[in-house]
C-alpha cells in the first residue's frame, strides 16, 4: 500500500528544484498524490475498509493544505505543479 523506495526516489528526481532537494512541498505533494491515487484504486475494490477512507480523507485534506501553501508562495509554480500532476479537474 505504501510506496517503495524505487517509487519515491522516481517522485524526488521528477520533481526536485534543485539537486540535494528531498522534502520540498512540491515532491510532497507528489508523494501524496501517488499514494491517494493507490488508495483509491484499493478502495474501488474494498468498499467497507473504512478506516482506509479515513487515512484517504486525511492525505486529501493535507495536500490540500499543501497546494494552499504552494499557491500563496508562487502561482506559476502552482499552475505546473497541478497540470503536471494531472489533478484539479
């Protein structure tokens, strides 16, 4: 259910700003949608794992508070992350 390490390091080199750069709000936020995006899919499956759906609730709730913070900082930088994740409708 949680990402690999192959997986992550994949979401850091993606999405770093610049070279030693692992926790930025950006590979986060990518982070999170990739583990939103297993979830879903297990819940598609499972549809009574409430306590999943909780877990799922909370990350959506945190990215959200993350992408917030993204969007106040730089806008442009906002518009790319979202159009490069495929998210926000």
């Amino acid at each position: 259910m949680s990402l690999t390490q192959e997986q992550k390091q994949e979401i850091i080199t993606e999405h770093q700003v610049h070279e030693t750069d692992t926790g930025s709000p950006e590979i986060q936020v990518a982070m999170l949608t990739k583990r939103i995006n297993q979830l879903s899919a297990h819940l598609k499956q499972n549809k009574k794992d409430y306590s999943s759906t909780r877990g799922l609730l909370k990350m959506i709730g945190h990215r959200k508070r993350m992408l917030a913070y993204i969007r106040n900082k730089d806008n442009d930088k906002y518009r790319a992350l979202i159009q490069r994740l495929g998210i926000r409708g």
